[in-house]
C-alpha cells in the first residue's frame, strides 16, 4: 500500500479478531445461536425447510446422529409437501441417512416441479433403481426433461440402472444431447454395460452420424470398447462397420483405428483385416470363442458373462441349448443374468419359454429382470400372461409396480386381460375372514394396547420406534395406505407381494429342505432368512431345487393370533405413527 495512505490506517487493526466480519448498524444486538440439540426430532423434521441453511444443514446432520425411527414419517411427508425445493430434497437425504428411503418417495421427488428436487431424486435413487420396475421406468421417461441439468444428472445415474430399457434410455440421451459439451463425457460413464448395444443403435442413425459431435462420439465410444476388449461389444462394432460404411466411408476406418489404438498383438491384426466378407469370419469365430469360454467353468465369471452376452449376434437356434443349460440355478449369479439378458435380444418366443420354464427356480433379482424382459415385447405380454392365467406363474410373483404399468398398456386388449387376471378380489376364505374384521375398522382402539401387540406379534419381521427386526416391509407411514388396505395386507398376505419378500424352498443335494426369504445371492452362494429368523447360506454346488412357493413370507392367519379389538388396537397404534 502507498504510504501516504497508512498515516490514515492502522496495519495491526484485527489482526486479533481473525479474518470474518459481520457489517451490522449501531445498536444491533446479536441474537443468541440457538441450540438445535435441544429440539425433539420432529423439531428438527421441520427446520429442514428452513430458509437459513445452517438450519437445515444442522437439522440434517443431528436427525442422522440421532438415527431416531420416528422421524422417518415425517420426512417422507416433508417430500411431498414441502414449501421449498430444499426442504424437499434434504428430506429425501435424511431418509437415505436412516436407511428409510422408500421407492413412493423417490417416485413422487423424480416428478417434482423444480429441477434441482429431480436432479437430488436422481442421484438418491440409485441404489434402488437396479430393483425397482417403477423408478427404472421413470428414469427411461425423464430422457425427454425440459431441464438440461436433470437429463445431465440422468446420464450419470441410468448407469446404476439394468437391462435393456437402461441402454435404449442412453441411446436416446446420445440422439437428443450429443451436441451438448458434457453430456458425452456423462453419456460414457455409464456404458461399461451396453456400450456395444448403443453403438449397433446409434450405427443406424443417419442424421447423427453426420454431425461433427456424433461421429466423435462413435469414435470415443470405439475408443472404450477396443480399451476393455470385451468380445461381445467388439463383435457389436464389427457388426455395423457395414452400416456405416454405407453411410460415410471416410467414418468407418476412423472407428477400426479408434476401436484398435488399444489392442496389440494378434487380435489387433486380425481386427485390422476386417472389412467384407473377411468382417462375417471374424465375426463367426468371435461367436465360437464366446461359446467355449461361456461353457467353462474354469474361466471368471465376468469373462463367461461377457461371452454370454456376444451370443446375442448369433442365431437362437445355435445357442438356445446352451442358453438353457447355463440358466442352471447352479451356475453364478452373473452367469445367469447374462442369459436372461441374451434371451431378451431375441425375437422368438421360444426364448421367452425358456424364461417362463425356469421362472420358479429365480431368485428375486434375477425374477425381476426376467420380468422385464419378458415385459419388453408385445408378443411376450401374451406369454406370460398366459403363464400366470394356467398358475405357471403366481399372480403374486408379478411386482405390484408393473401390474399397474400393464394395466395402462398401450394395447387397450392386454389392458383389459391384465385387469381381469389380476383382481384385487381375495380367495373364498380370506373374504369370508376379512368381511368378519370389518369391525374393526369402526371399533375404538387403544394405542399403547396395539404397540404391545405389534411387539407380541409384529416384531419378529418389522421393526418400528426402535423396537423390532427389520426383515419384512417398512411399516413406517404406513398409515398413508388408509387403514382397510393395512387390515386387507395384514389378513391376506399373499394378495400383493413384493418378489424380494416371497418364500422359496430349497432342497440341498442331500434332500434336506429350507424354507425361507432370499436375503442374498451371489455367485457362489445362496442365503436365506427362515421364519424363526435364523440365516442359512448354502453353495450353489450344494442346491438341487430352488423353486419359488409364490406366497409371502408373512403368513396367513394372524387372525388365530388377535382378536377383532386387537386389530382395532393395533390400527389404531399403526394410524398414530408420525
């Protein structure tokens, strides 16, 4: 500073008062910082839609420390309704801090009117989306938002996602945002599944391939695909080299040099030498090499998934026995997600039989992309409804979420048998049990008196305020159902079951029998949770049968177990929940 400014100056001024200042007008009075630990939770539910972000940020962080269960009806009230964006989406981070985050939720915040709610929605969703037909399906419809952040947002997040409706979804992404400087580069991220279906999509586009962007954006995404040399998504580029050959031949030797710029040796030369009728050889001996490597159990299993997946360039006829020998409940998990996934590509029904076949011997997970893909065709909605309407496949095995999508199908004929198959009716003898309950519905009940019987009877499988095991469903804001449909679940069961909740049987090589709820599957092992709620884990070299029962885990009859003012007891105490 010029000196003749510092005999106006003090240089020491502050320096014991650090670096932060407040400006404020004579006579002001600093409030004092009040102390949030103080407040209850619910207090604290309702600060984060506080205008100060201190608030919220403090609200936020002490409901995780607290870990407190009652909060969590609140904070799924606080999405829907509250004033502020910020208050919304926070409240959706508070539910995934108390492991509460719930798919109604996540549904209602990927629909929000601002932006910034859709694109937090987004990024919480993810650990749900693989499991969820709902928000999977969701995701596919928010390709066409208005908001670029949201669709930038999505681009990252579809890679959590699963299955086919995942891959047309970034394809779509790739077609509308290409020109975008980012969207490529969020684009990418998510294909280390998909990325040769995209590319075989995106070969076909002639207005894309054309623009500067598109075709690199093939060059890069050539690049990807030769760096992993996975042989299915190599033998996808190879495939459409002849489509773009026809459409720009100065394009296609770019992507044989970007698809090759990683690879050495062998498999480098022969790549370079495909073009015509040399690129059908190529092509048929990457099919033998995937065959060999799918079928022996001494290679990795992400290398025999990948293999698996390159099937889908060959003809079905070449590969449905294999398909269905791989399908075995004995092969890992990736094994068979790979078939189910290859199934899909096809267009013949027999590939959905196979599914069909096999149904009862999934596991949830693996019944639920089966259902996807059995759901992906017109032609297959046919079939499995055929399947559920001869008891192939229960009406209980089929998600909630997707009988209400086929019940607005398109197709005003499959609408109308989806409805007809799937009656809300109840069996002869659960009416006859639940008509005799109606009374309870309009019976006086007592709180206290149905928290003791939720403990007695429900906390076995439920955990609420603490108290309880978590393994069936989460009753929390289950009052928002309105009380006829909680009695209706609680006295049928089986009337709508969710697939992760249905019971199986398995019987072991040693013709041991264990009935239970899948809680885990991996490639080597199964485990399941049986009604006394002890966990079992059984290799899959162990495993004779694995077949679903198609019933809940919560069993029928809890009528033989409370009394009609018990159940009014026990409404009463399930309404009272905040």
């Amino acid at each position: 500073m010029h000196p003749e400014f510092m005999k106006y100056l003090d240089p020491l001024s502050g320096s014991k008062q650090g670096r932060i200042y407040r400006i404020a007008p004579r006579g002001f009075s600093t409030p004092p910082t009040p102390n949030l630990a103080e407040l209850t939770t619910l207090q604290l539910v309702s600060l984060l839609e506080h205008t100060n972000g201190w608030h919220r940020d403090t609200a936020s962080r002490l409901i995780y420390q607290r870990q407190d269960s009652s909060a969590i009806s609140a904070l799924r009230q606080l999405v829907q309704q509250a004033q502020t964006a910020a208050g919304r989406f926070t409240a959706l981070y508070a539910l995934q801090g108390l492991g509460a985050l719930d798919e109604s939720s996540v549904l209602t915040a990927l629909i929000d009117s601002d932006a910034i709610v859709r694109v937090h929605a987004l990024r919480v969703a993810e650990p749900l989306v693989a499991q969820s037909v709902a928000i999977t399906n969701r995701f596919s419809n928010m390709t066409t938002d208005r908001d670029i952040q949201v669709r930038y947002q999505l681009a990252f997040s579809l890679g959590a996602a699963q299955g086919q409706i995942r891959n047309q979804a970034l394809t779509r992404l790739t077609l509308s945002d290409h020109q975008d400087k980012w969207m490529p580069v969020a684009i990418n991220s998510s294909l280390f599944q998909g990325a040769g279906f995209v590319f075989r999509e995106l070969s076909t586009q002639d207005a894309f391939l054309k623009t500067t962007t598109g075709q690199q954006f093939m060059l890069t995404l050539a690049t990807q695909i030769g760096t992993r040399q996975r042989t299915d998504e190599l033998a996808a580029v190879l495939q459409s080299l002849n489509n773009i050959q026809e459409r720009d031949t100065t394009l296609a030797p770019k992507i044989m040099e970007a698809l090759v710029k990683n690879i050495a040796g062998e498999r480098r030369a022969i790549l370079l030498a495909t073009t015509g009728e040399n690129a059908a050889m190529v092509l048929q001996q990457l099919i033998v090499e995937s065959i060999t490597i799918a079928q022996s159990p001494k290679e990795s299993t992400e290398k025999r998934a990948a293999a698996i997946r390159s099937l889908q360039l060959a003809k079905f006829a070449n590969t449905k026995s294999i398909l269905v020998d791989l399908l075995d409940l004995n092969e890992p998990f990736e094994v068979r997600a790979a078939v189910i996934e290859t199934l899909g590509s096809y267009t013949h029904n027999q590939a959905a039989e196979i599914l069909i076949a096999n149904w009862r011997s999934l596991g949830p997970s693996l019944r639920s992309r089966a259902a996807e893909t059995l759901l992906s065709r017109a032609t297959w909605v046919t079939l499995i409804l055929d399947a559920v309407a001869t008891d192939r496949i229960a009406r209980g095995e089929i998600d909630p979420a997707r009988i209400q999508l086929l019940k607005a199908h398109p197709d005003k004929n499959i609408a109308q048998r989806v409805a007809k198959i799937f009656l809300s009716a109840p069996s002869g003898e659960r009416l006859a049990v639940i008509k005799d309950y109606q009374a309870a519905l309009s019976a006086t009940g007592n709180v206290s008196q149905g928290k003791e019987i939720f403990k007695k009877v429900c906390s076995a499988c439920h955990r609420l305020e603490n108290v309880g095991t978590r393994v069936g469903a989460d009753l929390n804001g289950i009052r928002n159902r309105g009380l006829p449909a909680v009695m209706l679940n609680i006295l049928d069961p089986n009337r709508e079951v969710k697939p992760k909740f249905l019971t199986y049987v398995l019987i072991d090589v040693k013709g041991r029998s264990t009935t239970g709820m899948i809680t885990a599957e991996n490639a080597n092992s199964i485990t399941l949770q049986k009604p006394d709620g002890t966990n079992t884990t059984i290799l899959r070299t162990e495993i004779e049968v694995l077949q679903s029962t198609g019933l809940s885990f919560m069993p029928e009859g809890l009528e033989k177990q409370i009394s009609k003012q018990q159940m009014a007891d026990l409404l009463s105490y399930l309404n009272a929940l905040q």
